[in-house]
C-alpha cells in the first residue's frame, strides 16, 4: 500500500514537471517576439528618454564597395536584425530598412531608393492634413516592407478647366548685352587650376561619404554617417548634385547616380504634402538643368522631370489658377476642389517661373509656362498698389476671393467681416472653412486673375433672386431687413416700443430661421488679385529670406525668354529701383570701407487713428542676413543685362559688405543672421564713430543708474486722520514728480474714506474684554530694525559696453548676431562669382578663395562638411548636417569662380536658385 502511495506521488510529479516545461518552452518563443516588437517600435522603456525628432539617429545604408562598374555595387546586408529604426517627425513609430532571415546568407541588394511605404492604417489614403498648411523640411521614414499597400498620385481632371492657354513666346530673341563683359580679363586669367583641384577634391569627399554611407538618401550626416529625409524621401543631395558632377568632370558618377534617378518613384511618398518650392528648385530643377547641361542625351532625366512636374501640376487647379504651396497629394484630398491660400509667402509662389518655363521649352508643352504666366501676371497688377510700390510683401492673399461688407453665416445671424477677420470659403456643406481647404467646383474663365468688379457684381444680379448672395439687390433687401431685426431687439430690451419696425415684440430673435440656413457659395466671393492678407496687419519687405528668389528670377525669366517678354524687365527694374531707395544702407566699419548692405523694413498701421485717415509706421532694422548676400550678383547681372552700370557699382558694394562680414568673425564665416551699426548717409562719407557706436549698443546708459520710483503705503496713524494732506506718507521718492504724488494721495485719501464709512457703519454692539486677556498677553517688544536691501552699483557705461562685446563675441560694427549658425550657405560666393564673371577683376577670385579655406577649416568631416553652430567661435561645433545645397550651389560656385570663364558662360547659360544651369537661347550681342 505505501509503496503504491509512493508511486502515484512520482507520477503526479513527473506529470506536473512535464506541464511547466510544456508551458514554459512554448511561452519563451513569443516573449522574444514581444522583446523584439517593442523594440522595434520604441515602446515602453520607463527610464529611456526617446531622443528629440530633430537629434534622431538614422543609420545608412550599408557600406558601398568602390567597383568598376558603372552602377552602384552590391550591398552587403548582414545582420538579422534591423539596421536603422527610422523615425518621423510626426509619427510616434518606427519602421526598419529589410533584413535577412539568416546571417549566414549574403543577399545582393541595389541599393537605389525604394518607395517609402505608408503603413497600414483604416484609414490608409486619407489625408490628414485638410488645410494648407506646411513646412519644407519635414523628416519622413524609409519603407518598412516592400510588400506593404502604399498610397500613388493619380491624376484627376480638372476641376476649373481653361478654355484658352497662354503659349510660349515665339520669335527671333532679340539682341542683348553681354553679361561677362571684361572677355578679355577673363579670358586672360584662364582656370586657377591649383585651387580648382582643391575644390573638387572637396567635392569628391563629399560624394564618396555620400555614396557609401545615405546613398538615395535626402541628406547625409556628414559626422555620424547616417541621413536625414526631410524632403519626401526621393534623393535630395543625388538630383540636386546632378550637375555639378558633370561640371566637375565627375563622369563616372554622373552616370552612375543617373541611374539611381531613373528608379525614384514621384507618385507616392511616405510624406503627406509636398512642398512646392524646395521640390521646384530642388528636384525639378535639378533634372532639368543634368538634362541641359549633359548635352540633352540622358532622356531618362527629361521622363522623370516630366513625371514630377505632371504629380504637382495640380497646384494650378484652382478658381483663379494661383498654386497651393504645399500640395496634398493623396487621391482622396487631390480629388477635391481647393483654393490657393490666404497667406501665401512671396518666394514660394514667385519662384517657379525659370523651372516651368525651361520644361515648357524642352517639352514643347505650352500648359508649364501657362501656369507661371497667369503668377507673374497677378504680380504685375499689384506692383504699384503695394505700400512700397514696385515691391511686394513677404506674404500676401492669393486666393483670389474677397469678401461682401456682411454676410450670413450658417446659423442664419448677421456676420460683419472686417479685412483683419479670417476669409473663411464654402465647402459646399453649409460651413466654413478655410480659405486653402475644398470648395465648390466650377469652370473660370482664360483670365480669372483680375476680372472687373461691374463684371462680377452683373454675374451675381443675373443669378436667381431666391438665394441669398446671390443677386446684390436681394443681398441689400435682406441686410435691410435684418438691420430692422436688430433694431427692433435693442428696442426691446430697453423697453422702447417706437422703435420696433413692423417686428413682434413676442418674436425671438434668438430663435433659429424657420426654415433653414441659405448655404454659403461661391457666388459671395468678389474676384480680386493679390492683396494684402488684411489693411489692418503689418507687412514686411526684405530681400532676404521669403522674398529673395522672387526677386532674382525676374531677370533670369527675361534671359531664359530670350527678351521676347519685356514685362520681365518692367517689373525687376521697378523692384530694383524700389529696393535700393527703401532697404539699403552703409554700415558703418573701423576701416570705413565704402560698402553697402540690405535691410528689412516693417511697416505698420498707426493704429491710434480712425482707420479712414490712418497712417503707416515705418519701421527699419540694418540686416546683415547671409540669404540677402545674393542681391551684390543680381543687381550685378541686372545692370549688365540692361546696361545699368550703376547698378554693377551697387552690386560690387554689396558684395563687399558680405566679403566684410566674412572676415570680421573669428572664423571667416559671416554668420546666419544679425544687425550692424547704420551710418546716416548710405551713399556719402562715414567715418568711424565710438561713441554712437557704443551708444547703440548701450542705448539706455542715461537710466541705468537710477533708483525705482516707490511710494509709501499710508501708516495705521493716518486713518484717523482728516486732513488729506497726510494720507501719504512720508517716504516718498525724490524724483517723484508732483503729478504722481498729487494722484497718490488722492488714492490714499479714497482709500481711508472708505474704511472711515465702513467702521461707522459697523454699529454692533461688542463684550467687553476679559482682564485675564490684559494680564496673559506678552509685553510689547520693540520692533526689530528693519532690513535694508543695498543693491550692488550698476556698471558704467564703459564696463557694459565692453562686457557686452565680450560675452556676445561682436565683431566691430555689429550690434547684435541674432542667427550663429552657418548651415554652408552659398549666397555670399553667388555673388562673388557673379562679380569676377561680369568685371574679371582678380580681387573677387581672392577673396573667394579666402572664405572657401575659412568654410573648409571648420566644417569637414571625414563624410562631408558640416554646418557649425557658431562662427563667432575660435573652435565652433559640428551640427551634423549638410544639406543638398551645398553641392548643388556652395560648392559649384567656389568650383566655377576657378573654373575657365568661358566653360559655362553667364551669357549661355541662366542659373536657377539652387543654382542649377538652365540654356539660354542663341542671341546677338549689342556690344559685339
């Protein structure tokens, strides 16, 4: 019996062993899943920061074997598990580039740009951005699986069709000057071959980081080695680098990064918008121009321009043909009607004339050049109506709808709109929305831009007199109808009977309609052209940053036109002329050096009067912003296009002020944005001034000593009181003026009358006090002496000054650095190489030189060049990041400025904003 006892006890333990093993091994699988799962997502980890958006850490691609084939060689992918977590900015999960099963198994992989996947979402397709409203670096992932569904462009028909197009110029270009005038200085100094090795030398470091470490890529991180997609994912630094290979002799790279072009998928994007202007100047720019300038043999590039330009054209689809700036591509948001904004900025629907029209030109498809036609149309009927005629602000209304004095809203009440209200738009619902969301569809004219008022207000009288907006006379009916109403309410709250016009007193007014609301259409839009985003708002004008590119393509449009078109001309000479009466300068310098540079200038109702007779407040700050420094090369070329030769003069001036800037720091670098001393006299003598000097960099030295203005409370003792003359008391600051104490006393005085009132009111009998509370309450103390805070003298103004100077690192001449950084802006050598090509003057190839060995100094890396974070420092910080512009124009521009003269010819070729090389057609030299 015992021994049958012990045998069921080893079974049932055998039994229960074999289930937890049983268990335990079946859970160990998916506890590894899970392990990996949240890893891969970046979930949970209690103690784990997650890093920033913008300090996120993308891996690159794997290593690149230099080969000598032509295309890319093969990838070596190694490791099972993921290589990069790739991280948005505006999504909170991860997705990783594809991986082996097995790391035994070597896969060969072509590492050309895979489409980035949407993940799967229940609401896969839609857009969840409804409003244009956007950014251009926006950082998006890399696919998370090839087989994942991803969301394509396709194209939708029109909603406001055009019944005629605009074409494109026809006809013999006429005879021009030349821009690079000194031929035989230019021709005489020949190619600085020395420097030009050292230039592309950098540029091949560039590249060769670039290929093996973010290949396809956007950007690469040129001190980590891994990459940045703030711009759709497509290959940012390998379509904007395209030209500058082939100028640089880079073949073999040419030919291979062609290649990787021919696979980019412009149809989808794991980014929701595109942004207009970077992808314009970046990417189809960048195409046209390897096209052009590789002799128009790589048709591949053409096709894939012409995708591009086919996926944004939509833009254009709106009731006065003026573009949205950031394009919702998804079918489900493309589908509908849309309206361009009401705050658009200047640069961003302004600069997409050279890149259209070159398409145009190349395609023989009139509809590219159509589209910027109708643009520089609107900007030329508002030129001379802005608040600095012959200028533009740097954001405006381009919607191209303004709005009735009143109107009903959806819940049937009087809405009065004022210019400083938001303009909402029908969205064919009965509510408003926003002025870039969907509105109702209908078919606009050839020439909707700037239709005449009486034509527009006869439109709305022939309409149907039963809705409401419809017809002006039935609009003024019923605004007359329901002045009544509100008169009538008004009567009746304050009892007034005569008043009341034929409307029952039992009537409420804030009853909803008994029937409902008349909808909100189109037909209450006023066609106008671009405006002001309202009278009432303060507006700016620069030729810095949101204006600057606006600006330069009037007289590269008018190059690329071959002079067929003159309004080009007409419009840069009156923004020319406009903008060095208002926005230019001298600073003043310790060498005064006769130089100029470009500032901003704010300009502001004087709200203090009634609006009808309302004034502006000018407002001028003395700029030196790095994106201005473009203006020395484009007044330089606009003088030599239209023999201004005082405009060269102001040109070279201003360029000097950017070379200036440039020496004075203690890199060499001039840095992203600050302010600089303003001499009285722009065009005459300015001698060095320390005292204003310091003044403007100390402006308050007169009150920095002086003691706060204090007034005593009035004492317990003066409650009693009832002369007024004592209610205050008797520390009363010296430098109190009469005024001041005259109304302290008053207040003080008010103050006692009020307590006197209420303790003579208060008339409640009290208990007399018990003596025991006399005898156990403590011995009055005297009051201890009281504290006196003695604050430390403040400085002199000499010792502010020149703690200031130290502690800001301000170089002589600036007043404040407001912007540090230098992210390799080309501006200031634009300019410089704009100078050399058009006087040949040696001195502008020096001084280029000087801030390319500056530039060079302090951003390379071992994988590029980086932007630094402060050039104020001996020894500045790499950020980490280089963007594609300093391939596509910094360093093609140090390279040209070295380059023989005669290569890439300012008078064949007409450079875009990213300084992408567009062919100018054959013409005639007036000074031959």
């Amino acid at each position: 019996m015992a021994g049958r006892t012990r045998r069921v006890r080893i079974l049932v333990l055998l039994f229960f062993g074999i289930v937890v093993y049983v268990l335990y091994n079946r859970n160990t699988t998916p506890v590894d899943d899970y392990r990996e799962y949240f890893k891969d997502k970046g979930i949970g980890g209690g103690s784990v920061i997650r890093p920033k958006p913008e300090e996120e850490n993308h891996e690159g691609p794997p290593a690149i074997e230099p080969t000598s084939q032509s295309g890319p060689a093969p990838v070596q992918l190694e490791s099972p598990t993921p290589i990069a977590d790739q991280e948005a900015t505006t999504s909170s999960t991860s997705t990783a580039l594809p991986t082996t099963e097995s790391s035994s198994e070597q896969v060969v992989a072509k590492p050309t740009p895979a489409p980035p996947v949407v993940p799967d979402s229940p609401h896969d397709g839609e857009d969840e951005f409804p409003y244009e409203l956007g950014e251009g670096r926006v950082e998006v992932p890399v696919m998370a699986s090839p087989t994942a569904s991803v969301a394509h462009w396709s194209k939708m028909p029109e909603k406001y069709p055009l019944s005629s197009t605009i074409q494109l110029p026809s006809g013999t270009p006429i005879a021009m000057p030349r821009v690079q005038r000194a031929v035989k200085k230019l021709a005489d100094n020949g190619a600085d071959t020395e420097r030009l090795t050292v230039v592309k030398g950098v540029m091949q470091n560039v590249w060769n980081g670039y290929r093996e470490h973010a290949w396809a890529m956007d950007e690469i991180r040129p001190v980590s080695g891994r990459y940045n997609n703030p711009f759709n994912g497509w290959g940012a630094t390998l379509v904007d680098s395209l030209d500058t290979l082939w100028i640089a002799g880079m073949k073999k790279e040419f030919e291979e990064a062609v290649e990787a072009v021919a696979e980019i998928d412009f149809t989808t994007s794991a980014r929701s918008d595109i942004p207009i202007f970077e992808t314009t100047i970046r990417y189809l720019g960048g195409l046209i121009a390897a096209y052009d300038v590789s002799g128009r043999e790589h048709i591949v590039l053409l096709d894939k321009a012409v995708e591009l330009a086919e996926v944004m054209f939509g833009i254009f689809d709106t009731p006065n043909r003026m573009p949205q700036t950031y394009y919702r591509w998804k079918p489900s948001y493309a589908s509908q009607s849309h309206r361009a904004s009401t705050r658009v900025v200047l640069a961003e629907i302004g600069t997409l004339s050279l890149e259209f029209t070159r398409l145009a030109q190349l395609t023989k498809e009139p509809k590219y050049y159509d589209a910027v036609a109708r643009i520089t149309d609107a900007f030329d009927e508002w030129q001379n109506s802005t608040r600095i005629p012959g200028m533009w602000p740097t954001s405006f209304d381009a919607s191209g709808c303004g709005k009735p004095p009143q109107t009903l809203n959806p819940s049937g009440t009087l809405t009065k709109l004022s210019q400083s209200d938001p303009q909402p738009v029908p969205n064919g619902e009965g509510t408003y929305m926003d002025a870039a969301a969907p509105v109702s569809a209908g078919k606009v004219d050839h020439d909707p831009i700037a239709p005449s008022l009486d034509g527009a207000q006869k439109s709305l009288e022939d309409d149907k007199l039963g809705e409401l907006g419809s017809s002006k006379r039935k609009r003024d009916v019923d605004l007359e109808s329901m002045r009544d109403a509100l008169t009538a309410k008004v009567a009746m709250s304050v009892g007034d009977d005569t008043a009341v016009k034929g409307v029952s007193k039992e009537h409420d007014l804030r009853s909803p309609p008994a029937t409902p609301p008349q909808r909100y259409t189109t037909d209450n839009c006023i066609h106008q052209g671009f405006r002001s985003t309202s009278k009432g708002s303060q507006e700016t004008f620069t030729l810095s940053g949101a204006s600057d590119s606006m600006y330069e393509y009037l007289p590269k449009q008018y190059a690329l036109l071959g002079g067929l078109v003159d309004q080009y001309r007409t419009m840069y000479l009156a923004s020319a002329e406009a903008s060095i009466e208002r926005l230019l300068y001298k600073p003043m310098t310790k060498d005064e050096r006769d130089i100029l540079m470009t500032g901003e200038l704010k300009i502001t109702p004087n709200y203090s009067q009634p609006m009808d007779v309302r004034e502006y407040i000018e407002i001028f700050k003395p700029e030196a912003a790095h994106l201005a420094c473009f203006a020395g090369g484009m007044f330089a070329m606009g003088g030599a296009l239209f023999n201004k030769p005082e405009h060269i003069e102001i040109g070279s001036k201003l360029t000097d002020g950017c070379v200036w800037a440039y020496n004075v720091t203690a890199t060499g670098v001039m840095p992203e944005g600050a302010e600089l001393m303003q001499c009285e006299d722009t065009w005459g003598d300015c001698p060095w001034n320390e005292t204003a000097y310091w003044r403007a960099l100390d402006p308050y030295a007169d009150t920095r000593g002086q003691l706060p203005i204090s007034i005593a409370s009035p004492t317990d003792e003066d409650d009693d009181d009832d002369d007024d003359d004592d209610m205050v008391g008797p520390q009363v600051s010296s430098t109190l003026s009469k005024q001041a104490a005259a109304d302290a006393a008053t207040k003080a005085s008010a103050s006692n009358v009020v307590k006197r009132q209420l303790e003579e009111e208060s008339e409640a009998p009290t208990r007399p006090r018990p003596k025991y509370f006399d005898e156990m309450a403590p011995a009055p103390q005297p009051a201890p002496p009281a504290s006196i805070y003695t604050p430390e003298p403040a400085p002199t103004h000499e010792e502010y000054v020149q703690k200031k100077i130290e502690e800001e690192r301000l170089p002589p001449g600036y007043t404040r650095i407001g912007g540090r950084k230098y992210i390799l802006r080309p501006e200031a050598i634009e300019s410089v190489f704009y100078m050399y090509r058009i006087t040949g003057d040696q001195y502008w190839r020096d001084a280029g030189w000087n801030m390319f060995t500056s530039i060079d100094r302090h951003t390379r890396t071992v994988h590029g060049n980086s932007a630094i974070d402060d050039v104020t420092k001996s020894a500045p910080a790499l950020l980490d990041q280089m963007e594609s512009f300093w391939t596509a124009e910094t360093l093609k521009y140090f390279y040209l400025l070295f380059d023989e003269a005669e290569k890439w010819s300012l008078d064949d070729w007409v450079f875009n904003t990213e300084a992408h090389l567009f062919r100018r057609p054959t013409y005639e030299f007036t000074d031959a």
